[in-house]
C-alpha cells in the first residue's frame, strides 16, 4: 500500500480580462486575405495578414512589451491563421457581426 498522500486537484480558477484585444478589422472573401490585431488600450501591438491563397503570413510589430497581459507572438499568429482559415471556409466576411449574432441567438 502506498502511503504518499494523493494531491488534490480540486480548485477554482477566475478568468479576469487583461484588456488586451484581438481584433478582425479586414476579411476578404474574394482575395481570401484576413487582418488579425492585437492591442491594449487604443494601441495596436502587432498585425498578422494572412493570404490564404498565397499561403502567406506577414507579421507587423510584436505583443513582447505586453509581457504576461498577453499570449506569446506565436500563439497569436496561430491563432489568427486558424481563424482566418474559418472565416474564408465558412464565407464570413464580418466576424464581429458573426459572433454577435451566435450571441444573440443564444439568448432566445
């Protein structure tokens, strides 16, 4: 028998937002090119513009000085890639009112 006692991993985690915000400010449909942004405060950080018919991804700027407000570069530019590839598979060219109206079917 195994005396080491097991540790829990029972707990709670809340979820506060930083204020950082990442944004679809440009999908084209037809070019099949979306805009990704990140900023803080009014201030855009980094832009990531993806040309899914080039295969191109262009990064502009850096979210280093965020430091711990926000993902790692990376982790953006992945997500941005895959978002964009959602928005051109499923012709959404205005994702803020996409996820706006999930928003609102949901409340019926």
């Amino acid at each position: 028998m195994n005396d080491d006692k097991e540790k829990s991993n029972v707990g709670s985690t809340i979820f506060k937002p930083t204020g950082v915000r990442h944004e679809f400010p440009h999908v084209d449909l037809v070019k099949q090119q979306v805009i990704g942004t990140v900023s803080y405060k009014g201030k855009i950080y980094m832009k990531v513009i993806v040309d899914a018919k080039a295969n191109t991804i262009q990064v502009e700027g850096d979210v280093v000085e965020l430091g711990d407000l926000s993902m790692d570069r990376n982790s953006y530019i992945d997500m941005f890639k895959h978002q964009a590839s959602f928005f051109i598979d499923n012709n959404i060219s205005n994702p803020k009112k996409y996820y706006e109206d999930i928003i609102d079917n949901q409340s019926c």
